[in-house]
C-alpha cells in the first residue's frame, strides 16, 4: 500500500485493475485507492508479472506498506512468487475482520533465508523481508553501502518512494543510520519530548453520559486524520494571532465593475460570463502580493534552516462532506484575478467529489479560512503544517467608524493571522497584515 500523501497511514483499496496474470511497466495504473481526501489511480513503479493479487478489492483499512500484490521481475517464475508472499508484512484484513486481532505479533517472524546468489527481484521494491520500503534500486545500494537504513528515510520520489537525494540527505547530516532492531537509529534526536498528557479514554467519557442517550458514530479516515494534524499542529507549533480590519467598499464596489465587464463565452447551458469574482477570489490574490512584498513572512520553519518560498502558494479552506480540505492555488501572486477565481471554482468542486490529486493540495506556503460567508465575524485559524501563516477571514458588515472626526458608515472585514512565532514573529506579522490590508483598501493594485 503506498503512501499517497504526507499523513496517510491506511487507505481502502476500492479496485483492482489488473489481474493476475497481467504484466505491467512503470506508469501503468493498477489500481484505485480510497484515501482520507481521494479516490486516486496507482501507478506501478516497476516491471513484472502480476503474481497475487494478495489484497482483495474492497477492502478497508489497509496499512501504508503492507502487501497488497506480489509482481514477478523477469526471469522469475510468477507461480513460485505467488506462493511466496515476498516475506512482507502481514495481510490486511478484511473490513469486518476483529481490529484488535488486526494488530502486529509483539515479534515479527524472521524473514527466511534467501539463497546465496539470490537477488530480490527489482519489483519486490526491497521487501525481501520485514516492512516494505519503496526505494530505488540505487538508493538502496548507496543506502547499504553508507550504513544508512532507509526505513528511518522520508522518500521524495513518486508515491513516497525513496531516491538517491533522499540517501544522500541522510548522509550528509548524519541521520537515519542503521541500527539494530528494536533501538532508535544512530541519528535520531538524543534527548527526545516528554510524552504529552493522555487525554480522556474512550470508557471514561462514556461514562460522563448515561447508557442509551447517544450513539455512536465510528470516526472515518479523513476525521481520524484531521483530528491528528490538529493536535500535532497546536502541540508543535507556538502559534501568534493578530487581527485588524479592513474597509471593502472599494473591493466591492471594483468587484462589481469587474463582473460587468466579463466577457461571455459559450457553453452547453447556452452564454455565461467567462468568470465571476468573489470577495474570496480577491482576498487569495491580496494574501498572495502581500506575501511578495513582505518576502520574510512567506517562509516555512525547519530546526536547521529557514524555508524562504519564491513564490505564494495559497491554500484555501474547503468544507466537504465529513471534514475539510485545503486545495492550492500556485504562483497565486502571478495570476490575475479571473484565473484565480475559476481555478478556485474548479478545485473546490473537485475537492468536494474528493477527486483532487496529491499535488493539488499538498505543500503551499500559507493559507485562507473564510468563515465570513456563514456570517462568523471574527475567529482564529489553526495553522497547516509546513506553513507558517493561515489567515482567518470574517463577514463583511456595515459599521459605524470613524473618519476625520466624523461618524461614517463602511463594509468592514475583520480578519486574523495566525503566524508561528518561530518563522514570523510579532512585528513581522503586523507588516505582513498590514501590506494585506493596502491590498485590500487599494484593489486596483491586484489587477498590476
């Protein structure tokens, strides 16, 4: 089972499309696999035979790395294979199968002895014994002959899969060496976190509430994994708010003339404007050229150096059934405003039949949340990993401010950053709020 994003720890396999018998090549697609986002095709990395298809189609809840076929390289018998589970790691089970029975053994069988001239087969991508690695044929002799176990690796090759960078990374700083089993690897942090506090187990909150007045609703993979990046996000990153807000009646009033302007083009519901711009549309471009202009907060932290991004990548909350997702807009501060808008409306309906492609909305450099269209005024996001700002957009409304000494009536947005105050401090927060603001109360510099 491959990993097909950064956080994806089990996934359904919803269908076969190969069978055994069949041969692949690189590229071919083998099969489609539920995640906690989308339904993605999967793509063979190598060669072969289709020996077993050890997974049935259907099947929930299958761990990243555990088998699900067995291919034969060339020159090696497909029948002998398919007897052989390639000394990998346990079936999944099926979805009604006992979760607690689906658990590891406290000890792993010893993988059998292969024959001395033996060389496994490239297919078997390294799963000659214990958990399955993808990694290249190559990395893994670099790998090998450096001490480096590429188990302990992050692999940044298609579908996870570890290449020849990912070893020499390792290499050059020191980590991921090899160790022997059942101890952290060489490189690994010497004075590791304290664990953090438990919270309530699932038996002492039950029993807060009395017996019959509830049910119970299993949480899905998207809510286990949104749940999970939450917690991680609020335990590792110390998160810094500022609020401010900005007058919209300009943007509203350039809005509305923009629309007018619209050209029609023809579909197959007959003429429609070529684009249709919303206020969120102009806050993603805002967020974008501010990021540009105030290129420090445009940034991601790592413990050994600072990530400075050279373009704004937005990320845009999107509330589909069961969660939410952030897909992303690219190069977001070179795009004009109608390209934006309908690529948004494009990737919010895909996000919403959960067909959007890891690429799509992985990675990114900050990110919207406008809960201004539910009428919330103002609120505090929490921040995606590896970003290092979010912005929390609130309702347009009219207010009573003041002007000159006078009492006007204007549209106000209230909007929050949440920065990580290791990448982008107080004061450099403020300046980037502040270019966004300009943005906002000066549209016609977004259409530059």
């Amino acid at each position: 089972m491959p990993a097909l994003s950064p956080t994806m720890e089990e996934g359904n396999l919803a269908k076969w499309l190969v069978k055994e018998g069949d041969h692949v090549a690189p590229g071919d697609v083998i099969a489609e696999i539920e995640t906690d986002k989308a339904t993605m095709e999967v793509e063979a990395v190598d060669e072969g035979t289709v020996a077993k298809l050890v997974v049935p189609a259907g099947t929930e809840g299958v761990k990243v790395n555990a088998v699900i076929a067995i291919l034969a390289g060339e020159g090696e018998d497909a029948g002998a294979a398919a007897k052989s589970d390639g000394g990998a790691a346990p079936k999944a089970e099926a979805p009604k199968a006992d979760p607690a029975k689906a658990e590891a053994p406290k000890e792993a069988p010893k993988p059998a002895a292969a024959p001395a001239k033996a060389e496994p087969a490239p297919v078997a991508n390294g799963h000659a014994g214990g958990e399955r690695v993808f990694a290249s044929p190559l990395a893994r002799r670099i790998a090998k002959d450096a001490g480096v176990d590429v188990k302990g690796l992050s692999g940044s090759g298609p579908h996870g899969r570890v290449v020849k960078a990912d070893v020499e990374a390792a290499i050059a700083s020191g980590g991921a060496k090899a160790a022997p089993a059942g101890k952290a690897p060489a490189g690994a942090p010497a004075g590791a976190p304290a664990p953090a506090p438990k919270p309530m187990s699932d038996d002492q909150v039950l029993k807060l509430f009395a017996e019959g007045s509830y049910e119970l609703v299993p949480h899905d993979n998207m809510r286990k994994t949104i749940a999970r990046r939450l917690v991680e996000a609020k335990s590792t990153i110390p998160h810094f708010y500022l609020t401010l807000d900005c007058e919209l009646d300009a943007l509203l009033a350039l809005r509305t003339q923009l629309n007018a302007a619209a050209p029609m083009r023809k579909t197959e519901k007959g003429e429609v404007p070529a684009y249709k711009l919303s206020v969120n549309d102009m806050v993603i471009k805002a967020m974008a050229m501010a990021l540009m202009a105030v290129p420090d907060a445009n940034a991601s932290w790592t413990d050994n150096a600072m990530v400075k991004h050279k373009h704004a990548d937005v990320g845009v909350a999107v509330s589909i059934p069961g969660g939410l997702i952030t897909p992303i807009i690219r190069h977001a501060d070179e795009k004009t405003l109608s390209v934006i808008s309908n690529e948004m409306k494009d990737l919010a309906s895909r996000a919403r039949s959960r067909k959007l492609k890891p690429e799509e909305y992985q990675g990114g450099t900050t990110a919207v949340s406008n809960l201004g269209m539910f009428g919330v005024k103002d609120f505090a996001a929490v921040i995606n990993p590896p970003h290092a700002t979010i912005l929390a957009v609130g309702a347009g409304e009219e207010r009573a401010i003041v002007k000159k000494g006078e009492i006007k009536i204007a549209t106000m947005m209230s909007v929050t950053l949440s920065t990580d105050h290791r990448a982008v401090d107080g004061a450099l927060g403020a300046e980037l709020l502040g270019a966004f603001k300009r943005m906002i109360e000066n549209p016609m510099g977004m259409l530059v």
